[in-house]
C-alpha cells in the first residue's frame, strides 16, 4: 500500500512535481516521502479502546517561581495491542510519557534519570529554553551505573555528557501554547522517539484563562503517531546494521500501518453533545495527516497553532499536520444527534491508515463554552525592509560517506555554526526543498510571510516552530530570536531525516 497520489499532488501540483524531478533525478512515482512498514502482528479492531488520556505530571516540590519534577527514563512493557505486549522506552515507562501542565513565566526544573541503556538527549520542542537545557544533540545523558550504552557511531564528540541524571530548566518565558518534549540524541532521534521518548508539555497564561474556551474534561490531547508491530508484539524499526540511523531504504522516513491517537490503536472517545478542545500534536516519526470528520455539519475550528492561540479561529473541513505541528481545534459536537458516531479520517492515505479514532455522541450536556471571535492579542507582524535575509536548501546529499539529507549541501556537523544570528532583530528565512520537509527552529516561532511566493496557506496561521515545506517549494518567514546566546539547530522534522543528517546548528550572539 502506497500513501495515496493525491497526498503528493494535492499538495505540490504537477508543476511542483515535475520542477522536483528534474531537480533531484527521482523515481517519477514517488507519491509519499515515507516508506511504509507492514506489522507482522494482526492489525486490532478499530474502535474498541477507549481513548487513554496521558496523566498530568506532579512536581514533586513547589517554591517561588519555580516547580521542580523528576522523570525516569525508564523500559516498560505495555499492551498496545489488545492481547500483546510491546517494550517501550518512555518517560516515567509511559507511552506518550506525562504531561506537563505549567504556567507562563513559572519556571520548570526537570531532572531527568536515565535507567534505559542508551544515552538520551531531552528537548523541549517550541520551548524558548537557554542553550544549555535545550538538548543539543551531543549533551547526552548517559545511562546510570550498570548499563552500559555507548555515545554512537559517528565519533563526533564535545558535548556536555552526563551520567544518570541532568537537570533540565524551562523559563517558559512565553505565551500560553501546546509544546511537546522528545528524545533528541544525535542520529537517534527516530529510533528512541519511535520506541516512546515524547511527550506533551503544555504553558498557560492569562490571556487564555480568560476567554470561555472549552476546559476540564472537554480538554483533550490528541497525540498522533503511527508504528508497525512484530507478531509477539514488538515494535518493528528498520535500523540500520551499522552507523547511525535508518536502513538506507527507509532513509526516505518510516511510517507504519498503525495509527495510535494517546499511544492506543484507533481509539474511542465517548463525548457529551457539546464543544470539545483539541491539542493535536503529530508525533509521528515521518507521517502526515489531513484530518477530516467523515460527517457534518461540525467544522474543525482552529483556535491555535504551535506557538499559542490565534488572533481569530479558523474553519477548516481538513486539517493538513505535518509531523512536530501543532493544532489546537474546538469541535461542536453538539451538532450531531445524540447516539452519533463520527469517525476522524486522515485524508492522506487509504485502507486502515485512513482511520484516526472515532467519537461516540452520548448524550445532549448543559454547555457554556464559546469560541470568541477574537481569541487573542495575536497580529501578524508587518515586515520591516532591509533584514538579514537567509535561505536554507533542504536536499538529498552525501552525508558522512553514506546518502542521506543536506541543509545547504552540509550534512549535520555539530562544530559546524551555518549561521551567526543576532538577538533581537527579524531575520527572513526562506527554507527550500526537494521533497516534502517539515522544517522545524529551536528557540523562537516564526511567522510564514509566503508560501511559494504568494500568500501563506490554509495551515500557516499564528506563530509557528515547524513548518510544512511541500516539494519544490519556498516558504519564507519572519523568526526574531530572544534572550539566550547560544547553539541552536534547525532541522527537518522527518526524523529518518534528521538523523540522516538534515540538520544545522547555528549561534545566536
Ligand atoms: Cu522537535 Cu529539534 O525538535
Ligand atoms: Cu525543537
Ligand atoms: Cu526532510
């Protein structure tokens, strides 16, 4: 089974194709930038499990300002699949691991216990984190006493390395927003992000508390991924025998034939007939989805996008998440009948890939939720003349004497500073492709100014930390970097990408 063509064309167009193919010299019938792997184990019933929701994590103690946890990394075997047992590795063995809810301006400390045997590396994705918490991809956390992981293949070295336990500060020094936490270890991002190290990482602030968005249990995380599974239940992974990342065949990303939604295979949720919000997060490793509902009249009304709330909602009858996005979304289930079932479909593929989870309409419920037609202090910036102007070219290269994926014709080199960037001014950015990239920033949002030389798209809204790139395309836009000096990365989010080396390291001065 192929992702379907409309996935490819409907988002680059026949001239986008064929500009990508005389570019890069391709295969004519790509349709997808992922290779799918096929579970050896029998794929479940779609909609028996309910959907779990990952538990709120507990600091273990509280001072001024500050809330300080502790979270161990940690093998666990779940039941995934009814009847099986997977091994994950996860944070505090969960699968996604907690969440963390916390306030804007509170700072968070994390201290992190490795008792997995590989080195990790934690990053805080769309936090505004000092360089030294942020997780560069060579500060590796070595496992505790007794197991012995080694720091990988690529001899590269010069990191901060720990053993056991480091500690992780998030000022979260920025507006209320939906960010999410992942192993980030350098060339092994994809496996250990595959196996369970990701979780959710959620900032209020006042100006959310205010508006009379649906909260409690009408508050929901939908944590999207997909994975193949052997017959006893085990993940399947494709890593490659030697070297860092993936068999040279799934170099393109991996995406597996089942869909989890909170770490559960197509999952149900039982709904009130009332408006529900929706933190979507696409975790998956190389898969995107277009969500749609498979029954009207309710629309997928989004409020925010990864940097926070909106200035006003947007109606969308598909969602376009690419992987490392995030959608924040309010559905009006009030307009089905009670006993209703809507099914969340992914619009991108076929067969059982095109099933997310379904919702189940129980009952008519008392509802004082609103979506306000103006959600936030949210404006897009104007864009001032004369800034530094920078472009990236996201491209299939050499990389470190195997194929792999290149920013500017470099393949990731952590001593390798692509860009000196100073604080406090704009800088345009125009990120460049071949085939589809997800191009995600540490440090600072951004804002899309222009999608192929014209306007953003459907899916550009708000301030952004990844953005969609589809094949052939440029999309320039407008990033301002804050208050910590530092090594920082930009990189693809297509995680066999990046551990193919589609990444780059640049300093803020
Ligand atoms: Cu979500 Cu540098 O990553
Ligand atoms: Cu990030
Ligand atoms: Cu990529």
């Amino acid at each position: 089974m192929k992702l379907s063509r409309r996935g490819f064309l409907g988002a680059a167009g026949a001239a986008g194709l064929a500009v990508t193919l005389a570019d890069c010299g391709l295969d004519p019938s790509p349709g997808q930038t992922a290779e799918l792997l096929t579970s050896e184990a029998p794929l479940p019933e779609a909609f028996k499990v309910p959907l779990p929701i990952p538990p709120v994590k507990k600091p273990l103690h509280t001072r001024a300002g500050v809330d300080y946890y502790r979270v161990v990394q940690q093998k666990a075997s779940l039941e995934i699949l009814p009847g099986l047992k997977t091994e994950v590795l996860g944070y505090d063995g969960l699968l996604p691991g907690p969440t963390f809810d916390t306030r804007s301006g509170r700072t968070t400390v994390v201290e992190q216990v490795n008792q997995l045997d590989v080195p990790t590396v934690v990053h805080l994705h769309g936090g505004h984190t000092p360089a030294a918490s942020d997780g560069w991809p060579l500060d590796l956390l070595m496992p505790d006493g007794g197991h012995h992981g080694h720091a990988g293949h690529s001899g590269m070295t010069g990191g901060d390395v720990k053993t056991g336990k480091r500690t992780y500060t998030y000022p979260n020094t920025q507006r209320a927003a939906t960010l999410w936490y992942h192993d980030h270890r350098m060339d092994y991002t994809a496996p250990q992000v595959y196996r369970g190290l990701f979780g959710l990482h959620l900032i209020r602030d006042a100006e959310e508390d205010a508006l009379p968005l649906p909260g409690g249990e009408r508050e929901i995380p939908l944590v999207l991924a997909d994975r193949a599974f052997a017959a006893d239940g085990s993940f399947l992974y494709p890593a490659a025998k030697e070297g860092p990342g993936v068999e040279a065949k799934y170099m393109e990303g991996v995406i597996g034939d089942v869909i989890l939604v909170n770490g559960a295979p197509w999952p149900v949720l039982e709904v009130d007939a009332a408006r529900y919000r929706f933190r979507i997060l696409n975790a998956a490793n190389a898969r995107r989805f277009e969500l749609a509902l498979d029954k009207g009249p309710a629309k997928l009304v989004q409020i925010g996008s990864d940097g926070g709330l909106l200035g006003a909602p947007v109606e969308h009858k598909t969602l376009v998440v690419a992987p490392a996005e995030r959608f924040d979304v309010v559905v009006d289930f009030s307009q089905y009948e009670p006993g209703s079932e809507v099914t969340l479909l992914n619009k991108l593929d076929s067969g059982r890939a095109e099933q997310v989870m379904r919702f189940k309409v129980a009952r008519k419920a008392a509802d004082d939720s609103n979506v306000p037609a103006k959600l936030s202090a949210y404006a897009a910036v104007p864009e001032p003349s004369g800034l530094v102007h920078r472009q990236w070219r996201f491209r299939r290269g050499e990389a470190h004497g195997h194929r792999g994926w290149t920013i500017n014709g470099r393949p990731f080199d952590p001593n390798d500073m692509q860009a000196s960037v100073k604080l406090d001014q704009y800088e345009v950015w125009s990120f460049v492709t071949d085939v589809h990239h997800p191009v995600h920033v540490h440090l600072a949002p951004f804002q899309v100014l222009r999608r192929g030389g014209t306007k953003p798209g459907p899916y550009d809204a708000g301030w952004k930390d990844t953005v969609d790139v589809r094949p052939a395309e440029v999309v320039d836009v407008l990033v301002k970097f804050t208050a910590h000096k530092g090594k920082y990365l930009i990189h693809c989010h297509n995680l066999e990408h990046e551990d193919m080396a589609m990444m780059a390291a640049f300093e803020t001065v």
